[in-house]
C-alpha cells in the first residue's frame, strides 16, 4: 500500500482552528498534541509518512511564541529535540516499537521493546517529561 495512505494531513477547518486556538490563548503557553510528526526525523520509513502539510504547521506555529512544545506518537518511538525554536517529544507505543533504522525506507515492521508512557510535570516555565517503560 502506498505510503500517502498513511501520511497525516491537517485539512483547512484544522489548521483554522489551530490558528484561531493559539490567537485565543494569548499569552498562556501552548503545548500542541498530534499524531504525526511535521518534521523530518531521521527515520527515513517514517519520514516518508509524517504530515503531509508539516510545513504549513511549522510556518503556522512559528507566529505563535506562546507554543512551546509538541507532543507526538505515530514513530513508536522516544525522541526529542528542537526543530526551528519548536522542541517536542514523540512517545513510544503501546504495541510494538519502530527500530531505530537510519536507512530503511518501509515504515513497516517493529520491534518488541517495552511499550511505555508519559508524564508530564508541568509549572509556570517548565515541561518535564517522565518516560516510564512498562510491562504489556
């Protein structure tokens, strides 16, 4: 199956009220939550399969100092850092895991890692994230 069928895409209605949500906010951080990733990652499988329209979010967001981080799944995977000012973390999944594989092109196939979760400590100038590997 092509990989387009699996590509995320913020229609017009979303990416309006996105804009319209991060106008209403002010000056009160923003954290955005998605699925998938708006930017090249590194996986090369997997980047072929992030948002299709990942720039337009990227242009989008940037007006908007308030966003201060994205949260992401779609990679199965834990990553972080910063892409244009943006930092984010993408969460591993529930099932089975990506490999970490620089050079495959299928995004298909996983491994048997530990799924795990996310919680957030959140104050007045500071996200921090805890990643806790659990047993399925």
């Amino acid at each position: 199956c092509s990989s387009d069928l699996h590509a995320g895409f913020l229609c017009p209605r979303r990416m309006a009220f996105l804009e319209e949500s991060l106008q209403t906010a002010g000056t009160r951080s923003v954290i955005i939550a998605m699925h998938h990733q708006p930017f090249r990652i590194g996986l090369p499988g997997m980047d072929g399969i992030r948002l299709a329209n990942g720039d337009a979010f990227m242009k989008l967001n940037g007006r908007f100092p308030n966003s201060k981080m994205v949260l992401m799944g779609h990679n199965h995977r834990t990553i972080s850092g910063v892409v244009d000012g943006l930092p984010f973390s993408c969460f591993k999944s529930l099932s089975v895991q990506t490999p970490l594989d620089f050079e495959s092109l299928s995004p298909s196939g996983g491994i048997l890692e530990p799924p795990d979760y996310g919680v957030l400590l959140l104050s007045e100038g500071s996200i921090l994230i805890h990643h806790e590997d659990f047993t399925a």
